[in-house]
C-alpha cells in the first residue's frame, strides 16, 4: 500500500484576536496555518530525506502591511516569537531531538540548518512591497484535540516612506565614475567583454557597467540609465555579488556609450516598524 506524507493546511476557524491596535495603522492577518507530522524513520543505514514544503512542526503565516509604507525586509535578529502554545499548554517552541532524524550527512546538515533558522521568518514580499508574508514556525506539533494556538512576540520591519529622485549627470565609464547617493558611494566601473555574453543576446544588450557600492542599498528603489542626450538606455539587471555591506550590482545596457548619466530613485525616508503581537488563532483539529 502507497503511504502519502503531505502538509495538512487547515483553515482559521476563529478570528485573529489582538491583545491591542498595532502602531502605524498596520494590520495582521492569519494567512495560513500547517501542522507537520514527524517523517518516518530512515529505511536503511544511508538514510533518506523527505523533500517537504514546511519543516516538521507547526506553523502561522502571517499577513501583514503598514499603510503608506513600503515594507523592505524583516529584521530577524530583533524580531522574537516569545510564546507559541496549545490549548493544553504544550510549548510548541520546545525543541525535540529527534527532530530531522529522517536525513543523515550532508543531507541532515542542510535539513538541520533549515530547522535553525529564527522561528519568525519572510515567507515572501509582494513586488510593490505593500505588503509581507512571516512564518513563525515552531518544531513541535500540537497535541490531539487542541483547538486553538496561542502566540506572543514582536516583529521589526524595515520600512520605506516616500521617494525622491536624483540625477547624477556625465558619469565616466573609464574606471573612475563615482557618485554618492546620500550616504551611499558608488564606483561605476564598464566590463570589459560584452554583457550580451551573460544572455545569448549580443544584438540586444551592447555592454556591460557595474555599480560598486559601500553601504546597504535598502533604500534604493530603481536606477535609470541615460545617454549623452538625456535619451533613456534601454537596461536591465542581471545580478549582484558581495558581503555584507559591499556589493557589485551588474546592469546590461543596449546602447554603447563612453559615460552615463544615471537616475536614481530612492526612499525619502527610512524606518523601522515594530509591531507587538498577541493572538490566538483556532485550528480545527
């Protein structure tokens, strides 16, 4: 008999109560909920690892937006889930050993290090950055019967407010263009082979310029390239490479030039968002 292992997705069947209104007019939803039952154990000695869509656990998905703000990321580090319980007061946060034992070696590692991450997690930002979807994920299962969960914690956004946009003009292309955008220095550097390389289209992209910078580029919404005529370049970005702070940021233009004026588009304001939590969602179980 085939043996199904699947996530059991479960509907809210009781509503999303707050402990208080959230600061800054933000709202907080149940977007989903997924119980996660432990895989069975390993069928020979190599071991074997379950590919599944959530780890082992539970987890609430949590929809969230700020009006007038554009949300950039969760700040994990200060984000906390202080309490994650059942009905009959099982800590779901409590770590059970024999969490992962279905993958060995190298396998287990990367499964173990999925396993380690903060319990608050981003699920996925919309592309307008209206709005954020966090995990809190917890490594145990509620017992039989529980009806509802109960979590506590907070959770830091950073957040974007308003754009501004600036010109930076006549921009060599030789190794020593530079410009700052607020705090930010960017070194302009041209590649020296064609950009069309990267894509398998040389008739299209005619070259390749990188942008070097030395802080975070958090509040950097877009950049347009223009010609010597104020014309704009056809482009497109195709990656970025650095650590930490540092980054090369590689952009494929369509027209050949020997400098660029660039326009930059950024938030007017930077700020972090920090949204206290407590609420106790139903399970259906």
């Amino acid at each position: 008999m085939r043996q199904l292992f699947f996530t059991l997705v479960l509907l809210l069947l009781v509503p999303l109560a707050m402990s208080e209104p959230l600061p800054m007019g933000a709202t907080m939803e149940v977007h989903g909920i997924s119980v996660m039952k432990k895989m069975p154990p390993p069928e020979d000695d190599n071991g074997v690892i379950y590919m599944t869509s959530v780890p082992e656990g539970t987890a609430v998905s949590l929809l969230i937006q700020v009006p007038e703000h554009s949300i950039i990321d969760l700040d994990e580090t200060a984000s906390k889930l202080s309490k994650f319980v059942d009905d009959k007061n099982t800590d779901l946060l409590k770590r059970n050993p024999q969490t992962g034992r279905a993958a060995t070696g190298a396998m287990r590692d990367m499964t173990m290090g999925f396993l380690e991450q903060s319990p608050l997690r981003t699920n996925c930002i919309s592309p307008s950055k209206k709005w954020i979807i966090l995990d809190c994920v917890a490594p145990n299962q509620p017992t039989s019967g529980t009806q509802t969960v109960a979590l506590e914690g907070k959770i830091v956004l950073q957040c974007g407010k308003g754009t501004k946009t600036t010109e930076h003009k006549n921009i060599s292309l030789n190794g020593k263009g530079k410009f700052d955008v607020g705090e930010i220095r960017f070194n302009v550097e041209k590649a020296k082979e064609s950009a069309g390389v990267w894509f398998g289209q040389e008739d299209e992209w005619k070259m390749q310029i990188s942008l070097l910078s030395n802080k975070s580029l958090d509040s950097i919404i877009s950049y347009t390239f223009l010609d010597a005529e104020g014309k704009e370049i056809k482009s497109k970005e195709f990656g970025w490479w650095g650590m930490g702070n540092q980054r090369t940021t590689n952009f494929s233009l369509a027209k050949e030039v020997d400098s660029v004026s660039i326009r930059v588009v950024e938030y007017e304001t930077m700020e972090t968002v920090t949204l206290p939590f407590s609420l106790m969602v139903g399970l259906g179980l």
